[in-house]
C-alpha cells in the first residue's frame, strides 16, 4: 500500500509532469485590486476574471497576488486557511478607520483580504447607502496595507470597475512621497461601464479628502465619479475585448463615459476574456447526461433527447433546440426577441431559455409558452445544472445583445459544439467567427443591425443549414470547438501590457 508521502510525491510529479505552461522572464510583482473573486465571492464575470487571470499569470512564474474586503458572506470553509498578517489605521478624510490584514494561498495564488467590520460585515456586496464610502476606504485600505505585506512592494497595481477605480487618484494624491510607492505603476479595467460609482459632489472632500487641486480627477459635472479617477490617473486602461474598446468610444455604449475615453484613447486598449476550461468542458461536465468531445461529437443529441424528456417537450432527435442561458434584461437583446419570438418557434424549433431578469421579459416568455407548450420552455431561474443541460444538448446558442463588454456564454457553448448566434458587438463580434461557405470558416452566425429581423434572418441561416447541409454545419462545430479560450492564452497578452509600463 502506498504510503501517503509516496501518494504526495506521486501527485507531485504527475502535477509537474502535466504542467506544460512555459513562464516568462517578466519579473515585476502584481496586486490584483478587485471587488471579488472566484472561490471566496461572486457576483459576476469580475469574479471569474479575478479568479483566473492572477492564477494564470502565477502559472507563468509571475508574482500576482489579489486583494478583496473580507465579507462577511466569504464561507467558513474559505476563512479557514487565512491567517492575519495585522492591522493598521487608515484616514478617510476626517474619519479614522480599523484596517485589518488577512492572508491565505489557494491554488498557488496569495489572496489578501482588507478587514472592517464597520464596512464589510453585511450580508451580500453591494447596494447599501454608503457604497461609495466603503470602496473610497477598500481602495485606501489597499495602498496602506502594502507596508503590512513582508516585503511584497507591488510593481504594478491592476484596479477593476468602479470599487477599486480610486486606488490610482489615492496613489497619485497620498502616496506618492513615500520611496515604496515612488515607482508603483497602475493599470484599471473596465468590465462594465455602466456601473461607474457616481456619488454627490461633497463626497470628494468629506469622504475621500481629496484636495482642492486634485477634485479635477474625480470630478464629472460637479459629481464624484470613481470610474473617472481610474480613467484619468491609471497608466493603462483596459476593457475587456478590443470591439468593445473601440464601442466606448462613442455616447451609445460610453454611459457618458465616451468623452472622457476618447481624450485618454492613447492609453485604452481591449483584452477579451477567456473561460476556465477545465471547468467548462462537456467531457467531464458533471451535469451533462452523456460526456462528450470533437472525438465522440455524435454522443451529444443524447444529451439532446434526454433534455427534451425532462422538459416535457417532443422527444425527436431531428428538432432543431436553440438555447440561451443569461440575464433576462435589455442588454441581452430581449427586445430584439420579444417582436418574432412566434416566428421563431413556428419554425418547428424548441427554444429554451434559462434566466432571470425583468418582470416584463419572465411574463413575456411564460406567456408565449403557454401558447406553444411544444416549441418554448422558459426556465426562469439560476442554475449551473440547467445552464450545462443547456450547453450540452442545444444545437445552437442565442445572444443577440445590444452590448456585451465580453460575454463567457459564447464561448462555453463554442466549446461544447453548440452553435452561437450572436450580434456583432463587443467580445461576440471579437469571438464568433461568422461562417463564409465559401472557405469554410467561422464558428457561428452573425448579425450587425439591432435589428430583430436581421436577428430572424440569423436564426434562419442557422436552422436551415442544421436542417439541410449537415456536412457544413459539422465543419463549424469542428473550427467552434477548437477554439482555444484559455487564460494560460490570455496571460501573455496581459503579460504584453505590464511590459509596456
Ligand atoms: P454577464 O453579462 O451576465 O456577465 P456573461 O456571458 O459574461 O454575462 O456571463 C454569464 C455567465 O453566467 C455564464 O457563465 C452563464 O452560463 C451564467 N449564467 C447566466 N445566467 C444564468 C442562470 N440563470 N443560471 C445559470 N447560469 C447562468
């Protein structure tokens, strides 16, 4: 029997052997400032992004540790590994605040966690009155913890949306002076521009403590805005795909933001996403009925007829299933939708659609499946099981959004053969390929126009050729799910961007 040190070298070498990630000579330390992170919280793709880009770049030798509040939600199995490192006090104007400094390694990647009661023990993350205080403290908290952290001077603090978008003004303004902050360099992404902390415009001396001469960084039409700071005072200033770098440029995707933008383009570039694919695989997707690869891609309608047994719909392996998984609002292209969503299921489709969202778009769906109980199914909640049983058995993926920063649901249905129709915007345009049967490239079917008949015409393009050129339609499925999405990809472009500084 193996002993269980044996047992460890054994998994240690197995690990070495598979880890096949070549590093950089890129040497600088990086604090990842973020408002989340995937294991300890989550509210959205930030998390995912906090989660696996830090790990990414450790995986290529790189010192990247992240920095978060230590909520009170984070779970007790997650709090259990985290050791305090200790504690400081921190001036937010005339206020004097408690900052404690925790510390724990998972997965190989140093988390730090920013500890006030006062702030961050309260259920959930956001939404409370005095948001814009707290994260004006976390983003101070996070400079001033830098002198608790052993030796770990950062060369580069990487910010993220608007809770942390201050940590670049509050560098410039206070910290500057002292020799360790003297050479910090700052990037600042933009993951969704539409929440961009904007508070009153008394806040910039009575919480933040800013100056007179520095309330410009901040200042957007005698408000405070966060965004802005981050904006005007960071080095670098990235968003997540290039398409949507260049939308922001103009006032319908910029949220007021596009001016700002475009006197500080220089500065602005677009990084897309990736997915965990190791968590995101339909060959060892634990919700999936039937696993499946390129190899054994016949294996999937499986998944397809036990789909449509479950959901009580026809069982017909012939039935073209069109899947969405996503929130039900304005952004998702519900309004595009709404107009010929008959049209669509007289098609002989079977749409499912799983997600929540506004009140409007759930009556909306449950009416019409009330009309066609054969062709619509509306699942209107959040479930990872269901969103798999989705990415596994549909044969293809709707996401006609009006704007989409990135978006990771194109790509998990990519990866699991599942044909995206998407709108030509932000990161959909940067990673659906639209199909030429000229070349035989592409990885799924585009639309330009926010338009619902250009998103009809889509739909059609896409249902006929499942119907009537199968060999074609096998082709996209075999250039979608080749696509690599992986951070260990995505890494050296961000790698490519600290260089620069
Ligand atoms: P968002 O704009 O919401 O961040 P993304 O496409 O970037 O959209 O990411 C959404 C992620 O959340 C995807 O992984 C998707 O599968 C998942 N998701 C969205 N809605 C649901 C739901 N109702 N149930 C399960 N997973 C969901």
């Amino acid at each position: 029997m193996p002993t269980e040190s044996k047992t460890k070298k054994a998994t240690a070498a197995k690990k070495t052997a598979t880890k096949t990630v070549e590093k950089t000579d890129f040497d600088k330390k990086i604090l990842f400032a973020t408002s989340e992170a995937v294991p300890y919280i989550k509210t959205g793709g930030l998390a995912d992004v906090a989660g696996a880009l830090p790990k990414a770049l450790n995986d290529r030798g790189i010192d990247c540790r992240v920095i978060l509040p230590l909520y009170m939600d984070i779970k007790q199995e997650l709090r259990e590994g985290m050791e305090f490192v200790g504690n400081i006090y921190i001036h937010l104007s005339w206020r004097y605040q408690y900052c404690g400094l925790f510390k724990s390694v998972y997965d190989g990647v140093t988390y730090y966690f920013i500890d006030n009661e006062f702030y961050f023990k309260r259920s959930g993350l956001y939404g409370y009155f005095d948001d814009g205080e707290r994260f004006a403290f976390f983003a101070k908290a996070i400079l001033e913890s830098i002198k608790l952290m052993d030796g770990f001077v950062p060369d580069i603090i990487h910010s993220n949306d608007w809770q942390t978008a201050l940590v670049p003004v509050f560098l410039d303004v206070f910290f500057r002076e002292d020799e360790r902050y003297r050479n910090i360099k700052t990037v600042y992404t933009i993951h969704n521009i539409e929440f961009q902390g904007r508070y009153t415009g008394y806040m910039s001396g009575d919480v933040l403590g800013l100056p007179d001469w520095a309330r410009e960084f901040v200042d957007y039409s005698g408000d405070v805005n966060y965004m802005k700071g981050g904006i005007e005072r960071a080095n670098k200033v990235t968003t997540v795909s290039q398409t949507y770098a260049r939308e922001i440029l103009n006032s319908y995707f910029g949220y007021g933001m596009n001016d700002i933008l475009v006197n500080r383009q220089y500065k602005l570039s677009g990084i897309i996403n990736g997915i965990d694919v190791k968590s995101n695989d339909p060959k060892t997707d634990k919700n999936a009925y039937v696993n499946y690869d390129l190899a054994t891609f016949d294996k999937k309608v499986e998944n397809k007829l036990a789909f449509q047994d479950a959901l009580g719909l026809p069982v017909d392996a012939n039935i073209p299933m069109i899947g969405m998984v996503g929130r039900l609002t304005h952004q998702k292209g519900l309004d595009l939708i709404a107009p010929i969503i008959t049209r669509i299921l007289d098609m002989g489709v079977q749409l499912v659609i799983l997600g929540t969202g506004d009140y409007k778009y759930e009556e909306m769906l449950r009416n019409i499946q009330s009309r066609y109980p054969n062709n619509l199914r509306s699942l209107i909640t959040f479930s990872s099981d269901l969103a798999s049983k989705i990415y596994c058995s549909s044969d293809m993926f709707l996401m006609p959004s009006k704007f989409e920063p990135c978006g990771l649901s194109q790509m998990i249905a990519m990866r699991y053969g599942t044909l995206p129709i998407v709108r030509e915007t932000g990161g959909l345009k940067d990673n659906v390929i639209p199909y030429d049967y000229t070349t035989g490239q592409g990885t799924g079917f585009t639309f330009y126009s926010y338009n619902a008949y250009d998103l009809l015409n889509a739909i059609e393009r896409a249902v006929g050729m499942y119907r009537d050129y199968k060999e074609d339609w096998f082709k996209i499925v075999n250039n979608a799910m080749k696509q690599d999405f992986s951070w260990e990809n995505i890494s050296l472009r961000y790698i490519d961007l600290y260089k620069q500084l």
